[in-house]
C-alpha cells in the first residue's frame, strides 16, 4: 500500500492493511523528531511534514505489538520494530533519545563564526552532562564579547605572562565542553583552560576535545580534560599556582547541594588574584530559583560580587510533540573578589 500524503496532514499507513515494510519505514521516517537548533526561534515554521499528533503514539504502539508476520523477512521486521521504538521513545523527551553529533557556530569578535563538533551519547537522569544545554549554547555565543569588554581576561603578550603564566581557565561540570572549547577557540595561545566534570562524563568530554582538534591545533588552544567533583575537598588545598585565574560554569544549579557544592569548588580553585574572574549562566527554571538566590548568597559570604550580570533568551532545542519551542530565559553574571573591585 502506498503512503498517501496529502499536505500538510501524512496519512500513515494502517498495520491492519499489511503494509509493505518499505511503506511503514518510509512513514516512521517522517514522524523523527530532530533537536531543533538553540537559536530557532518560536515563530520558525516546522521544517517537517505536519501530521496529527494525536493518536501518533497510539500508532506507533500498534506496530510494536505487532508480530508483522506478512513482511518477509526477520530483518525487516527488526528494522521497522527499531525505528518504531526510535520515534516512540522522542515523543518522550530529549531525556530518551538516542546518541547524535551535533555542530555548534559560535561568533568571534572578526564576526566569523567556527564551529564545534559535539558528540552527545544518549543520557539519563543520571548523566545530564551527556548533553548540550541551552545557556551554555548562549554564553559561548557571547563569550566573545565578554572576553572583549574584560581586558583582564584577555592577556596580550606585554601584560599576561607578568610572571610567564598564560591565563588560566577552568570550566566547572563541562558535560559536552561547548563553553570551555569555545573559550579555548577564542582565546588561543594566550590562556589554558582546563575542563572538568563527574567521572561518567569525562570521558565523552575527551572525546569531544579530540573531535576538534583540528581547529583547537589551529588557534593553538590548550585545553585538558579532567575529573573535578565540585562535592570533594582535597586535604591539601591548591596552591595558589595551581588556581585558576578564570572559572567558568553553565547550568550548574538543579539540585539542592549543587550551590553549596559550586561555591566549595570555586572558593578552592579561584585564584585570590586582583583579575580573577568566575563567569555563570544558568537557565532561570521554576523549580531552580531557590538554588540560583543559595548560590548568590554563598557567592557574597565568600567575598565574591557580582561585576555584571543581565538575562536573556533562548529555546530549548527540544520540540515538543507537536512542533512547538520551550522558551528558556538565563541569567549570566560575572563576579570578582569584592575588595578588589
Ligand atoms: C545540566 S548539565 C550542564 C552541562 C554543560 N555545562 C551544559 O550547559 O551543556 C550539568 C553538569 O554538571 C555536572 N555535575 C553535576 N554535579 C556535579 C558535581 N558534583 N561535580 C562536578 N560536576 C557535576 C553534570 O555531570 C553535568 O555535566
């Protein structure tokens, strides 16, 4: 049986027909939910055939209960349970997709754009670094002006190595290492930046690092991967050596330790020099204000104020079923030791 497509509505073809098992492949294709890129915004139509979604699940359901016994072969069979349990398990939310390899353009202050290669395994709840977040998308973006209006964090060759150190930079709960490679592409060989998150993540990180090398080679960047769990404190504390003159973090806040956690990990690694600097961006959501007010409140009892700081907006780069966008407001906000502002 053939797919009827009458636009902009996709007829899909009934299991109760026997459809030929290229017809169902064909139709399940058309049901894939893709990200949507971060900078999408809400009034962009749908780049995809419309279909009704009510009853989709229903549809897809009806296939994956069926034994298909008319299609010919056992591989066929597998192939059209597969993708019927793909597109079932999108309508569930980024949290269930599968892996992808995403790319990033991210602005310099020439006003080109490079881009980043992002692998993102599947995640869980339990490894939500596994993914790119939307206010890290947005703090890359404007990273560049920020370092550009920050000439403390932007070393030339006369001021930076004062004592032949190159800026260093760490990133705090990296996940992808979107921010923190961004930095490094921007910054090229006059900082390092050191990027950090739990140990199921790092490993997906390193692997992002390796994806762009060749761009990271090019701008003579010098970026490390490495486990930092906000949560722990070392008997001994870093030397003011290995501090970091820079400490970035994006989406960092959803849980009730993470602001005394964030805090514990920046008061030990933040170097107590006149220029250090910790840059954040966090999505402002409901359930996580109370953690964002925690984290300002332990920022300022550790003697750090706020230099600048603004919101804005971005998408989630997630659709919803039927094709809309998840506006996303963030806070970014830029701190320095109090005493020395
Ligand atoms: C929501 S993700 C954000 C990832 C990335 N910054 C982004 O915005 O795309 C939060 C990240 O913080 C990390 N994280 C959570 N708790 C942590 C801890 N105690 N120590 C270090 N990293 C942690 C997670 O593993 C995850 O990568």
């Amino acid at each position: 049986m053939a797919i009827v497509l009458i636009s902009p509505v996709l007829d899909l073809p009934q299991i109760y027909t026997k459809p030929s098992g290229t017809d169902i492949l064909r139709a399940l294709d058309l049901l894939t939910i893709k990200p949507r890129s971060f900078a999408t915004t809400p009034h962009e139509p749908a780049k995809r055939r419309s279909v009704q979604s009510a009853g989709i699940s229903r549809y897809l359901t009806s296939i994956i209960s069926s034994p298909l016994s008319w299609l010919d072969s056992d591989e066929l069979r597998e192939a059209v349970w597969d993708a019927a349990g793909a597109r079932l398990s999108e309508r569930s939310g980024r949290a269930a997709m599968r892996a992808m390899t995403r790319i990033f353009s991210i602005p310099s202050s020439t006003g080109e754009e490079f881009t980043l290669t992002l692998h993102e395994p599947s995640i869980t709840a339990d490894n939500l670094g596994m993914k790119t977040w939307v206010s890290s998308y947005l703090l890359s973006r404007r990273l560049h002006s920020i370092l550009d209006a920050t000439p403390q964090l932007i070393p030339s060759e006369s001021t930076a190595p004062k004592n032949n150190r190159t800026l260093r930079a760490l990133e705090l709960g990296s996940g992808t290492g979107l921010v923190g490679m961004s930095f490094a592409a921007l910054h090229g060989k006059t900082a390092s930046i050191h990027l950090t998150d739990l140990p199921e993540i790092v490993p997906n990180l390193a692997h992002n690092v390796a994806l762009n090398v060749e761009l990271l080679t090019r701008t003579a960047a010098t970026v490390t991967t490495g486990i930092l769990d906000w949560s722990f404190t070392p008997d001994k504390p870093p030397t003011h050596e290995e501090q970091y003159d820079l400490i970035l973090a994006a989406d960092s806040l959803y849980s009730p330790n993470h602001p005394k956690w964030l805090t514990n990990a920046i008061d030990q690694w933040l170097s107590r020099g006149l220029d250090a600097r910790v840059i954040v961006e966090m999505p402002l959501r409901d359930a996580y204000l109370p953690q964002i007010e925690e984290f300002r409140q332990r920022m300022a009892n550790l003697g750090l104020a706020v230099v600048e700081e603004g919101e804005e907006v971005g998408y989630d780069d997630w659709e919803t079923a039927d094709g809309g966008a998840v506006e996303v407001r963030c806070w970014w906000a830029i701190w320095g030791w109090s005493e020395k502002l």
